[in-house]
C-alpha cells in the first residue's frame, strides 16, 4: 500500500507525460507563523484546486498545502478523457443499485463535464480544453450484444448516443469493429495546464498556496487543524483532504483500492492517420484501452492495467507495456505511425462499484474529503468541488448518499 507519510511524486507516477506547466502557475510560499483560515486544503492537483477556485468564489478565504510542485503528481499522470461515461457500465451499476439510482449517477456524471465545459469558458482557462464526443466500442463475440443492451438502458435514462452497427462504425471511423455506441457531451484537456489556470484564479482571490508537508490533522465540532512539519499549524473552518490517490488512514473505506496503469504518446501523426471529430475512444471491456489525439496531432493511448500500487513494479513492467500498447494501437489504427515520443505510469484510485468516494469523513464532523475517481478522475473532480462546497455551506442533498464515503460494499447488501 502507498504509505501517505513517504509517498512522493515520484512514486505516483513514472516516465514523461506531454503536459507541460501552464503559463499561469501561481508562486507558493512557506509559513514564519501559525495562520487561520475557512477552508485548509491538503493537496493542490486537480482536486485541490477545482476545490479551491470554487471555494474562493463562494467568497470563503483558501489556503492549499502541498509538499510537492503543484500539479505534478497524479496529475501529471492523467490522459484527460473527460468523460461522462464511468468506469462502471449503467448495465452494471444499475444491477447493483437499481436502474433510478444508477440513471442518476450517470446524468449527474453528464451535468459535471458539461459544467466544466462551460466553466472553463466563462473564466477563460487556457488549457486546451476541447469538447469531444466518445466512441464506445465492442470487445468480444458478446460485445454487439451487450452495447445494445447497454444503450437501451442509456435511451431510458434520457442520456444521448447513438448505437452504430459495423459497416456504419468503418466508415464514419475507420475501426473495424461489431458496434459502437457514440456520444456527445464529453471533453478533453491539458490536466496540468488547467490545474495551474484553477490555482492562478483562486490565488487572484486571495488564496494561498503553502509548500509545507501536512503531517497531523483535527477535526471537531468547533474547526480543524493541520499540523505541517515546519512546525507551523494551519487552524480552518473547515479541512479538505485532496490527496490523489494517497488516502490517509483517517478515512476510512471497503471499496478503496489503488492500481496501476501505463500510457504512451506516439509522435505527431500524419492526418490521414487520425480518426474524424477527434473522439475520445474506449472499450467495452474489462480490460480496455482508452486512446484519445492531442491538439498537436498525436495519439495518446492508455491501459494495461494491473493491481498493484508498488512503484518498482510499476517501473519494471514499464518497457513491455509501451509495447502492448503499440500493438493494440496498430490494431485499431493500422496507419498509425508507432514513434513513441511519451511513455508513462501512474497509480490511480478506484473503488468496488466505480463510483468516487465525496463527502464527510465518518467520525470528523469538520473534515470533508475526495478519493476513488478511477477512470473519471477530472469529471469526478469537478463533481466533488460542488458536493464540498455544498456541504460546507450547510447544503445537503439527497444525491449525495450517492458518493458517501462510509457507503457500503454493494457485494455485501
């Protein structure tokens, strides 16, 4: 397990991704005193700071705590397919939790990207955010099946895509493959480009960013507390942990798990070799690639996923799965120019039922906190900021249930 106490960044991820810090990467600092404030927020990836922009909005005064370059762990290691869908498909999910429930979480995972989408407008934030539809496409003898049977429940949920057979699918893509299911309303982006846009505007509203590791926290009835090894302490309103993938063992779960999984990209592609629209693709399958272009037309491909978190291992099986995925990137892009120009690793959280784990944590009435996105990781990052900002303003909803953190294994109901 990743030990919060020694985990770096190095051991979050391995290799060179493409992203590259954004112009507008705001200045940390460290303390010569002990401060107060509303809202502490231990980590300043992307959820610390999708957390810290909307918090700084609502007017509350931020501050961000974080050992490390902001923005450069899990981060850094993501592929940025914002996508609505979830790692669990809503055949799945609502086997487990009934179709109402399940429906809902996936509109609610459709109304976060489109959010963000119009968010990222509104303020401007220069991170090469593009909207994109997906391609959903079908693995196996049972694949046609299964995406039709997926897509009947989609149509009933009111979400939007349309079911393409094989003869459709080549010639509008140029896969060959049974079916597919296409759908608007996702995205893409730049993750450390936008994570450093979120920071600079949340700064520009008087939040702080302190380099400083955050050791020991409090949380009572009254406030919290973050003990930093400085010697410094940071007294809030409220606590929220952001940690990535590294969870803290005052937060409790059964359905937390971390894995591994390993992405490539190639170098720039001659354009007949990029597939129209750009869309973000993925399988339907338990063991699935998900493969996405840049907007300096290279592909990025990722998967290969194994259950471990040991960072060694990780960067052991490193050359072999670059080369996995070249060979499944050739399988479904046989024109595809297969020059690596990045290769990379990272952990990453997950959770038994695919869905995030948001909310309070059980037994500390001021700390609220953000794990398990699984392959959603910026979706349900945005997702989280609202619920957190929600909650510390007294707001509490239904829906919420949804992602609490002391919910239960639904294997054991």
């Amino acid at each position: 397990m990743l030990d919060p106490d020694d985990t770096r960044h190095s051991d979050l991820r391995s290799g060179s991704s493409p992203w590259r810090a954004g112009p507008t990467r705001p200045a940390s600092e460290g303390l010569d005193a002990d401060i107060r404030c509303d809202v502490v927020i231990v980590g300043s990836g992307i959820t610390g700071a999708l957390a810290a922009e909307h918090l700084s909005a609502r007017g509350l005064g931020v501050v961000l705590v974080d050992r490390e370059r902001e923005g450069f762990g899990s981060t850094a290691a993501s592929t940025a397919m914002l996508q609505w869908e979830i790692d669990l498909p809503l055949r799945r999910l609502a086997a487990l939790y009934g179709f109402d429930k399940a429906a809902d979480v996936y509109r609610r995972s459709f109304k976060a990207v489109e959010g963000l989408r119009e968010h990222v407008a509104q303020a401007q934030l220069g991170c090469a955010f593009l909207p994109r539809d997906t391609v959903y496409l079908a693995a196996g003898e049972a694949g046609p099946r299964e995406l039709l049977d997926e897509w009947i429940l989609r149509e009933r949920a009111g979400l939007p895509g349309a079911l393409l057979d094989h003869a459709t699918l080549l010639g509008a893509f140029g896969f060959d493959r049974s079916a597919a299911i296409v759908s608007p309303g996702s995205a893409e982006a730049d993750p450390v480009s936008l994570c450093h846009a979120l920071l600079h505007v949340a700064a520009g509203r008087g939040a702080r960013l302190i380099r400083d590791e955050a050791f020991a926290f409090d949380s009572t009835r009254h406030g919290a507390a973050v003990q930093l090894a400085s010697g410094r302490m940071i007294e809030a309103g409220h606590l929220v942990l952001a940690t990535g993938y590294v969870m803290p063992d005052c937060v409790p779960s059964e359905l937390h798990r971390v894995a591994s999984s390993w992405a490539l990209a190639t170098a720039q592609q001659p354009p007949a070799s990029l597939w129209p629209r750009r869309s973000l693709v993925w399988e339907a399958s338990e063991d699935y690639i998900y493969c996405r272009t840049t907007t300096d037309g290279r592909i990025i491909i990722g998967g290969e996923d194994e259950e471990t978190d040991d960072p060694d291992r990780r960067r052991m099986l490193g050359p072999a799965k670059t080369q996995a995925l070249l060979d499944k990137l050739r399988g479904l892009v046989p024109t595809a120019e297969d020059t690596v120009s990045h290769a990379w690793s990272g952990a990453f959280g997950q959770t038994a039922d695919g869905l995030p784990l948001i909310g309070r944590v059980p037994g500390q009435p001021r700390m609220l906190a953000a794990y398990g996105y699984g392959g959603n990781g910026i979706t349900f990052s945005f997702l989280a900021s609202r619920i957190i900002g929600a909650l510390i303003a007294g707001a509490e909803a239904p829906w919420f249930a949804h992602f609490a953190i002391d919910r239960p294994d639904p294997a054991r109901l």
